[in-house]
C-alpha cells in the first residue's frame, strides 16, 4: 500500500523582524545614558615625602602670591596671567633651574592658582626649553608652611 | 490608437541592511562612551594645557553642599569619592577619604587621582587635599579644569 506523502514541514526559523527595534532601542539607550569622554586637566606632579621638600627662599625664587580676591603678585607686583610666561622665560634664559614657587592664601580662590600653574606648564612648549627638562615649581601645602613657622617662627611666604 | 498601460512600480527603500548599520552604531557608542561616574555640577577653573585624564583614574571631588551656592559664599564644603569604577559617594570629612585614597593605592600604588573642584573654591579645601594625597603616598594628579577661551581671556 502505498501511504500518501506527507506535506513537507516547515523550517525551522528565528524571527528577525523585530531585531531592527531592539538595536535602535539600544542605540537610543546608549546616546541618552552614556557621555563621550569629555574629562581633561592639567597632569600635575605631588612631590613624595621622602624628597627634599626644604622651602625654597623665595628671594631666589620666581614668587608667586595669590590673594584672596583672586588676584596675584608676581616678585610682589601686581601681575596678569599674560604677564607670566615673558617674566618667567626671561629669568629662566639667565638660570633655567630657578625655583618657582606658587603661594596660593587658604582663601584665595582655587582658580588662580591653576591659571598661573597653567601657564607655567606652557615653559615646557616655549622655544628653546628642552621639553625633557620640568620647570622647578613648587607649591607649598599648609603643612609644609606649617611646619616651616614651627621652625622659624613665621611664614616666610608671607614676608612679601 | 490604444495607448499601451504603464506599469506602476512601487515605491521601496530597502532596508535589508538596517540592522547591520544599527549594530554598527551600537558597538560604535559602546566603544567610545563611558559612563561618567561624577555627575557633580561644579564650574572647574579654566586651563589651556589640558591632556585627557588617565584611565583608571580615581575622583577626589569637592563641592559646596548647599547646591548653587560657591566661592567664600557657600557656607559648607565636601567631598566625594568614586574610584574609578563605582559612581561617586559623599564621603564625611578629608580624614574618611584618606581611608578610601589608602585602600586604592593598596589595591594599585600607581592609581592617578583627579581632583575635581569648583574654580572659586578656597583653596584650603584643595590644599589640604594635596596634603592628605601626599601623606598618603599618591603622586600622580590631575586637575579637572575646562578649556579656557577667548571670551575667558577678555
């Protein structure tokens, strides 16, 4: 007998149809949660405490002072943030290890002292600097002060 | 004379290669996004030299607790933390974050910290923050600042 031939069965299949919504949904997922990488600053470099943190005498130093109206001295004159890379370069041509010395008032705005700091990284980049070579800055931290008037009996930051 | 009937051909945009481009865009946001893991609102000082921060970095964040207010304004300063990883948390006083900076240079002595402050912050909060980062062993900062312009300058 012969059996009559049986209708051939389906394939088997995913459906897809809706994979297209399920991308774009993730898409939107991921513009709306996620920002592009915007974080930058300025690298900057803490001494560690086995360095010879000795304050530098600042009559020798390039001295700055901010203050707490956000302004800042400059070897104790008044100074803009232009003003600081043309001084700077022309004391550091003469003697190019000159120790440079950021002293920011505890409330003095935070600011300033990034904007002079700022500047001072731009030596690096100036004609003529050997780009290996870091700049001298300091920046002395209250403890550091601290332990200076504890010493000497004043803040010698404070002299100018 | 009996004009012969046009064919009307529908209209079609093919859209066979939808999901490939929506992949494509996927793995694209995937790739170059991250998630941030500070959302604090602060106005950081303006710099010209920036580099993009390191990856891995650790967030040291201070921030006026009174929202809106900054400067000698604000009557309250604090800080927070997020290694890297983990979105931020408020931390108590600098002595608690000395705690969380001493278990992650644990973890990894060369972890670089980003120290993200609001530009009119007093800079007693930031200097005591260098202390305690010095104290502590790290070395490698970075101050989150934003790019400064021309209308900044004038």
């Amino acid at each position: 007998m012969q059996l009559r031939k049986r209708g051939e069965a389906p394939e088997a299949e995913i459906s897809s149809a809706s994979m297209a919504d399920i991308a774009f949904l993730l898409i939107i997922f991921f513009m709306v949660t996620a920002v592009f990488s915007a974080t930058k600053g300025l690298d900057f470099k803490l001494p560690k405490d086995e360095d010879n943190n000795q304050p530098q005498d600042q009559e020798e130093a390039i001295f700055f002072k901010v203050i707490e109206n956000g302004t800042f001295t400059m070897d104790g004159k008044l100074a803009d943030p232009d003003d600081i890379l043309p001084y700077v370069m022309e004391k550091l041509e003469r003697w190019p290890d000159k120790p440079i010395i950021i002293y920011s008032r505890r409330q003095a705005p935070y600011k300033t002292m990034v904007r002079i700091y700022d500047k001072l990284v731009m030596i690096k980049k100036t004609e003529g600097w050997d780009p290996r070579k870091d700049p001298n800055i300091s920046i002395p931290t209250f403890s550091e002060i601290q332990e200076y008037i504890a010493a000497f009996g004043y803040n010698p930051f404070e002299q100018q | 004379m009996k004009r012969i009937a046009r064919k009307q051909i529908a209209g079609n945009v093919p859209t066979a290669s939808m999901a490939d481009i929506a992949f494509l865009l996927i793995i694209f946001f995937m790739v170059t996004t991250k998630f941030d893991v500070d959302k604090t609102k602060v106005e950081m000082p303006k710099a010209e030299n920036r580099s993009e921060v390191a990856k891995g970095s650790a967030y040291v964040v201070i921030h006026c607790l009174d929202p809106g207010m900054t400067g000698p304004d604000c009557p309250e300063y604090g800080y927070k933390w997020s290694d890297g990883e983990m979105s931020s948390i408020p931390v108590g006083s600098l002595t608690d974050m000395e705690s969380y900076v001493a278990v992650q240079l644990g973890k990894d002595s060369t972890t670089p910290f980003i120290i993200k402050a609001d530009g009119d912050t007093p800079y007693q909060y930031v200097d005591d923050t260098f202390d305690m980062l010095r104290r502590v062993g790290a070395s490698d900062l970075t101050l989150l600042s934003d790019q400064l312009t021309v209308d900044d300058i004038q």
